[in-house]
C-alpha cells in the first residue's frame, strides 16, 4: 500500500510539473464552485468545526484533482446534504438566491468538471476554449434563471387546478423532449 501511495505522489508531482495554464485554470474553478457551494448550503456553525470542515473540503476539492472520477457526484451529494442539513435540520428559511446560487455553482462545477475529463493537464489550449464553454454555460445559468423566477412568479398567481394542469403540461413537454434527444442521439 505504501508503494502504491508513493507511486501516485509521484505522478502528481510530475502532473504538477507539466501543467499548463488552461488546464490548471480549469481545474481551479472547479475547486472555487465546489468550495462556493459548499460554503453556501452548509450551516456556518458546521463549517467553522476543523474536525468536520477537512473531510467537506476534501470532497469539495476532489473533482479538481481527479476530474475523470467520481468526485463531481461527490460534491453534488455533499452539497444537497448540506442543504437539507441546513434547511431541516437548522431550520433556515428557504431563499431564491440561495436556490439560485447553489444551482447556478452545481451545474458550473458540473460543466467545468466535464471540460477538465477531456483536458490534459499539460495541453497547450487557448483561453478562447474554455471562455466559450463558460459563456455557453452562463447563458444555460441566466436562462434558467429567469424561468425559475417566472415560474415562481406564476404559482403566487395560479393556484388550484390551472397549476396542477400547468405542472403536468410541463412534465409532458420535458418527456417528450428527453425522448426526442435520446431518439437524435441514437441516430447521431
């Protein structure tokens, strides 16, 4: 087991010895949205604990290290605990722009880690790369953002049958959409 240790400190330290910026700036965001997320849904109290923050922040930083892995699911599960700990657990109010924030850091973690699977850490890649990724990513965020926000909106208006009716129109639509695109995928 020793050996096995040994041999992948080495070939971190060699990793860290070849990197090049683009990568290593990928990878950094990652670990910046992890640590932002985290930050966000656990309760401070918890987060102020040394004996209980090293093992979150371990899991936050984890998809940074070894982005091919699991880590991202990690985070994602820590995160959403972290949520409910919080807001069942503590009892703190449910807010838009905590809602807002944990999804926006979720699904930029979730995009930048994906980017970072695909990117060698010693590529020579231009900034332009990951910007466009991110812009797309963004634009996913604000979108979003804005049909949440309508939505919410809409369910102070409607109430009773109409919305009920609404929510079923709308898991219809995302069926028939999921199907279509698993459909494309398959021919593609």
């Amino acid at each position: 087991m020793r050996n096995g240790m040994t041999a992948r400190i080495a070939r971190w330290r060699t990793a860290a010895g070849r990197a090049t910026p683009v990568p290593f700036t990928v990878r950094g965001g990652i670990a910046l949205t992890g640590l932002l997320a985290v930050g966000v849904a656990w309760p401070a109290e918890l987060l102020s604990s040394p004996r209980f923050m090293l093992p979150v922040l371990i899991v936050a930083l984890w998809p940074a290290m070894a982005p091919r892995g699991r880590g991202g699911s990690a985070v994602a599960l820590a995160v959403i605990a972290g949520w409910l700990v919080d807001t069942a657990g503590y009892g703190s109010p449910v807010e838009l722009w905590r809602v807002l924030a944990l999804a926006t850091l979720l699904y930029l973690g979730h995009t930048l880690t994906a980017l970072a699977a695909v990117l060698p850490y010693d590529a020579m890649v231009n900034f332009d790369v990951p910007a466009l990724w991110l812009g797309r990513a963004l634009l996913v965020v604000i979108l979003s953002a804005v049909v949440i926000i309508l939505a919410l909106g809409l369910t102070a208006d409607l109430g009773g049958d109409a919305f009920q009716l609404a929510t079923l129109v709308g898991l219809a639509g995302a069926t028939a959409v999921t199907m279509v695109l698993a459909r494309m995928a398959r021919r593609g």
